[in-house]
C-alpha cells in the first residue's frame, strides 16, 4: 500500500535526521516526515493549478503547530483543542516563510501552502531548529517550481565553541543563539540573541551554521534524485504585455529619477510626486487605447524600483538625499508620559515610537503554557503598528505576524540587559506604540525601550541601539552600496533587511532577509562594521538625554520590598487556608507573595505607597519572629483565666502573664487590672524547653516599690485601729 523512501542525514555523535516520504499526507503535493530521536515534524505543501489574478507578489502561507499530543499535553481552555497560534508557533512559521519566500519563481503567483506540525516532541530537541528544513524537504520531493534546497539550523557558541541545534540545556548555557537560514550557496536569513559579542564573532558563527546546512542540502537533492522528482511542474504565468511594459518604461523612467534624486522631503510628498507621474501617464494612455490599470500599476513599480536603485548606485544619492551612512535626525525625550511608571519618546526622520514602562508583581508576569515550555516570563515587550502610522485608512484588527516578530526582536534586543532577579523584584511590561513610520519601526522600540526603562529606574545594565541597513547590489556588476538607517522605500526596493541592535560594547540581537543571491561574506562583514559606527552613533544622542538608569522609581511607582524567613514560617505566614495571609492584605491593602527557593522563604510585598509596604512588613516580621528570653513585647490580652492571662506578644504566639507578675502589689483578681482585647507591656521571662511555653511577666517592667524603712513602719494593731 505504501512506497516509503527514507535518507538519512548524519550528524555526528551519534545524531542523525531522517527524512521520509510515502506514508503520510500523500494527496498533498508533497508531504516529509522529518525525525531525530523521538521528535517528528510533519511538513505538507500544496500549490494551487492556477495563478491568483491581479497580484505581483508571491502568495505564500506558511504555518507551524504545535501539537500538544506531541508531548502528552491537553490544552488548556474551555475548549481543550488547538486554538489560535501561539506566538511561539507565529515566530517559527515566519522564519521559515522568510527563508523560502525569494526561493520561488518572480511570475509563480500561485496560492502556496506550506504547513509544518509538530506530531511528536523529544524534551531537550528544539523543533524550530529543524522546520525550515522540514519544509524544504517537502518542497524538494514535490513538483512545485522552487529554487531551493534551504535549511535552517540553530548556532550557540557555548564555552566558546560553536554548537550546532544543541539541546534546550546546552542552549541556556550559550552567549549567542542564532538561527541561520541558506540554500548551499547563500545566506538567506539570520536571526537572534546575543550577550554583546563582536561583529566578528557573529560572522564567524553564521560561516560554520552554513557548513551544517550545505549538508542538509546535499542530502535534499540526492532524496529528490532518487525519487525522480528534479523535474518541476509547468505552471501559468501572468499575462504581460512587452509592448505595454516598454511604453511605460520609456514615458516615465526619466521622471521617476528626476523625482527620486530631487525628493528631499517626506515621504509622503515623495510618494505624491511618484504618483503624479502615474496619473499623467494613465491619463495619457487611455485616450489612445483601453489600459490594462493592473498590469501599468505593475510596471510602474518596477520603474519606480530601478530608479531608486539606480540613483543611489551611479550617484550615491538615496530617495531623501542622505548619504549611504548618513542617520536621520534623532530627537531623544523622556517622561513624556508623567503618569506612567517610565516613558519615552524616541524620533527617528519619520518613525517614531512612544514607549511605557509598567512594573507589577509576580502576580503579573507573562504565564507561558507552551507544548514544550511552561513557566512564566518577568520581562515582557510588546508592539503595536497602528495603520495611522503609514497614514492607511483601515481599522485595527487584532495583533498582526509582523507586529509578534517586530516586538519579539525588540525583546531579545533589550532582555540581557535586564537586571538580574535579586536585583529586580518586579515584573516588567515595555509596550512600544508606533505613532509614525517610514523604516525600522523595531529598532525605534529598542531605542525607545531602552531609554523609558533607565527613565522608569529599572537598573538596566547598560543602554542599547539598534539599526537597520540595507542593501543596493547592482546583480551584472560588482556595484554596490550598503545603507545606513534605511527607509520604508529602501527596504522594499533593496536587497537586504539587516537590522542589529547592541550596547556600546557588543552585539545583544540581529535580524537579516538577504533578497538576492551570491551575497559574499565580505558585504556582511562591511554592514556590520558600517551597522556598529551607526548604531554607537545613535547610543551616543540617547546618552545626551539619558545616561543611566535614574536612581529611584517615580514617586507614584508601586514599590516592593523583598523579605527572606526560614521555610517553617511559610505555613504560619499563610496561615490555614491562607487565612493569615489574606487578612494581612485585606488589612494593609499589599499584596504579599510567597515563594520557597532554596530551601528558604522568599517573601515579596508589593504595595501602592511605603505606609501600606511598612505594615505588611511589620505583620509578616511579627509572625515569623523568634520569641527571645529578655525581649520586651507588647501583646494583646487574649484570655482571663483564674491564674493569670494569656497574652499574645506575636502573631499565634501566647504567654502566661501568671497573676502574681501581673504587679508587685497583691492581686485578688486578674480582672482588676486586665480585661480581654487590653494591649499590655510584657517581658519574655523564660521558655519551657520541653513545652516551649512561655512565661512573662509585668511587673519586672514596673519600678519596684521602695520596701518602708522598719523602724518608721506602724504595728499592725495600730494599723488595724
């Protein structure tokens, strides 16, 4: 029934992938079960027949799951099944989208869909390594046109060796974790964090990922060889109109290049004079003839594209008139937000992000329930792309890929730079709003996010940049020019995305989508050397504005104060049922955390104000502390009995006030001197070692009467008369 053919990728140590075919999801146009130990991603890809009319881009959808079966999981929710993706499975498919997206024909406008699920999950195997080639092995053994194969492989330099997809332990012992996308012959992708290494270093890192993905890519080709499948499907392109083109091109690639080298101002201003060339030529056209709009749009854009590319390479001039290295002017504010925790304004030409700062408990952190991970995160940063930004009219819907991809970049850009736990008790939330853009909104988040947490008195490390480059290479010629802080226009009418972001000291996190083919390592060595004098540029105004961390929180910032008590308090803190606990904050209005680390207590008290912080504390250092011997308490009296009183000098702790230390004078009664609910001054006068019972006393606290000198003192029968 089935005809299964297998190969088998060699790792070394023991390691090995194993590609198979055959057996499953065989309607699909092509289908690959990817295996290494016990985990299995199942990659599928189908292709429509016929192209989607009236487009010029690729349509291409890419979609990672993670089956929680895979792991022996049931979802959480009401629903118990796969939901919406999470933003772990949004992060993976658009790597692998980005890596195989400029892999397929320029004219292949046909509905493309790549689908990876994770089916089975080894604990330690990191899947997201091992998708990308998943879903080039799919496309290898199908008949969809692809100029592929591509793999993706994970790089982590661990005690300063260089490690291919270690494992989920390995990793959290690295300084540099990237993901490296390429066929075998050119980098396509780059992705992820480091602790401020050097731009050699990271070069060095992406050249030995290569080397492991050539291997990858040996082995896609003799799998499609030995299955006959070298030979790609016919497909349809879109219609064009040769004659159409030319006439475009003649009629307005001069104008377009006049506007582009004269379009200092904005850009919509620029995009108004391209769009006024449009407009004359369509006017002009279909007064001769009817006008295919779709196909004149069309070739319009790709005039616009050439001039643009032209201009910079023959004239070194870019569309607003900067230089190639040249950064736009950076206006830096902070606390443009009084009311928020932190804040910044960071502007940037014409991208701006507004950034806040918000501390919290650890009630507040992220809850992460993953297939593979669970736990919780204190660091969180997220991004927001409001159409108004571009000037679009169109409403909001919800949180987009690019909006996951951006934030999550922005994050690992700024989390290393995080104080470590013991030094911050909080809970943190960076949300950057985008107010305007026109080119790498994300590292304006960096920037921004940088300087509204130094602004909020979070002790961050030091302060981080970033920047995007880009790429203009002339594909006949050894021509090319590498960009400095790019444009919107820049970056889709270039070659390269190369967004890096880092402190004055080093690399903290990257991004790359290489648009071209034969990019040479030697172009990526001078962007990141032309990436560091920008982004130091950049570090350099921050500092102006900001240079550190301030050294308190806003005045209206909650505070938290951190207490450690021994591990058998814990249950006399929480009390039964959590009733101690819960009086505490219904009573001082703190909210009160209690974890068991390390075989001790760690108690945090989050409060609005340090009234509220300084009673809780109180409490809590009331319940857990140690009655000593000599110690002078004031207790409540709790009971009246016969012989005395019971006094409670801590939380749950009582001792017998015996009624002859009530006074020095006799007392007949206990009730003659103390009521229940009177608060008293005692003394700890002894603690019973085998009962633990406690003995106080009053009157040792009280003078003692002087004793009447005798030969003064009346007989007792006159006293009596």
């Amino acid at each position: 029934m089935f005809t299964i053919k297998e190969k088998t990728i060699d790792l070394g140590q023991g390691r090995q992938i194993i590609l198979q075919t055959g057996r499953l999801a065989r309607q699909a146009d092509g289908a690959v079960l990817l295996k290494q130990g016990k985990t299995m991603l199942l990659a599928t890809v189908v292709a429509a027949k016929e192209p989607r009319e009236d487009t010029d881009f690729m349509p291409l959808s890419v979609e990672y799951k993670e089956k929680y079966a895979s792991s022996g999981r049931i979802p959480g929710g009401f629903l118990k099944r796969e939901a919406r993706p999470s933003d772990n499975e949004v992060l993976i498919s658009r790597l692998v989208d980005r890596a195989l997206r400029p892999l397929f024909p320029e004219d292949f406008y046909h509905e493309t869909f790549v689908t990876i699920n994770l089916i089975s999950a080894e604990t330690g195997i990191m899947p997201d390594a091992l998708a990308g080639l998943a879903a080039s092995a799919a496309l290898a053994v199908s008949d969809i046109p692809f100029k592929g194969p591509i793999s993706e492989v994970r790089v982590a330099r661990i005690n300063n060796q260089f490690v291919i997809n270690p494992t989920l332990s390995e990793l959290r012992e690295s300084d540099m974790d990237l993901m490296v996308g390429a066929t075998y012959d050119n980098i396509l992708m780059v992705e992820g964090e480091m602790k401020e290494v050097q731009e050699s270093e990271m070069l060095e890192a992406i050249k030995v990922a290569h080397e492991a993905i050539k291997v990858h890519c040996r082995a896609q080709i003799e799998f499609a060889e030995e299955l006959g499948r070298t030979v790609k499907r016919e497909y349809k392109a879109v219609t064009d109109d040769e004659e159409l083109r030319k006439k475009v091109w003649d009629d307005t690639y001069d104008k377009c290049y006049q506007a582009a080298k004269s379009s200092t101002g904005s850009k919509q201003e620029r995009t108004e004079a391209f769009d006024a060339i449009l407009e004359e030529f369509l006017s002009g056209y279909a007064e001769d003839e009817e006008a295919d709009e779709f196909l004149i749009r069309k070739y319009f854009h790709d005039v616009l594209k050439e001039s643009a590319r032209r201009l910079v390479l023959d004239e070194n001039i870019r569309l607003d008139g900067r230089k190639p290295d040249e950064i736009r002017q950076i206006v830096c504010e902070i606390d443009p937000l009084p009311a928020t925790h932190g804040s910044a304004l960071f502007t940037r030409g014409e991208t701006q992000s507004l950034t806040t700062v918000t501390l919290g408990t650890k009630l507040d952190e992220k809850i992460i329930d993953e297939v593979l991970n669970q736990g919780s995160e204190k660091f969180v940063l997220h991004y927001n792309f409001p159409p108004f930004s571009t000037g679009e009219a169109r409403p909001m819907r919800g949180v987009s890929r690019r909006e996951i991809g951006h934030g999550n970049l922005a994050h690992r850009a700024l989390k290393n730079m995080m104080p470590a736990d013991e030094e911050n008790p909080y809970a943190v939330r960076v949300v950057s709003d985008i107010l305007e853009s026109n080119g790498s909104s994300s590292m304006a988040t960096v920037c921004a996010g940088s300087l509204a947490l130094m602004d909020s008195g979070i002790k961050l490390r030091k302060a981080v940049s970033g920047i995007a480059m880009g790429l203009i290479s002339d594909g006949n010629t050894d021509k090319y020019a590498i960009l400095s802080d790019i444009l919107g226009d820049e970056d889709h009418l270039g070659d390269m995305d190369f967004k890096v972001a880092g402190t004055m000291d080093g690399i903290t996190a990257t991004q790359m989508d290489i648009k071209v083919e034969g990019l040479s390592f030697g172009i990526l060595e001078k962007a990141l050397d032309q990436a560091k004098a920008g982004r130091l540029h950049i570090l350099g105004i921050m500092n102006e504005t900001l240079s550190e961390s301030r050294p308190e929180l806003k005045p209206h910032a909650p505070r938290i104060e951190m207490l450690s008590i021994p591990k058998d308090m814990i249950g006399a803190l929480i009390g039964p049922g959590g009733k101690v606990i819960q009086e505490i904050q219904r009573e001082t209005g703190a909210t009160i955390i209690v974890e068991e680390i390390n075989g001790r207590g760690d108690v945090n008290v989050f409060g609005e104000n340090k009234e509220v912080i300084s009673a809780a504390v109180d409490w809590i250092k009331r319940i857990v502390a140690v009655p000593e011997i000599g110690q002078v308490y004031r207790g409540k009296v709790k009971t009246i009995v016969q012989f005395g009183a019971f006094v409670e000098i801590l939380p749950n702790k009582d001792g017998l006030l015996h009624i002859s230390e009530i006074d020095w004078k006799k007392i007949n009664k206990v009730e003659d001197v103390l009521k229940e609910g009177d608060e008293v001054e005692v003394k700890l006068m002894e603690i019973d070692q085998k009962t633990g019972k406690l003995k106080l006393s009053r009157k040792a606290l009280l003078p003692r009467p002087e004793k009447p000198d005798h030969e003064h003192r009346p007989h007792r029968n006159h006293r009596q008369a």
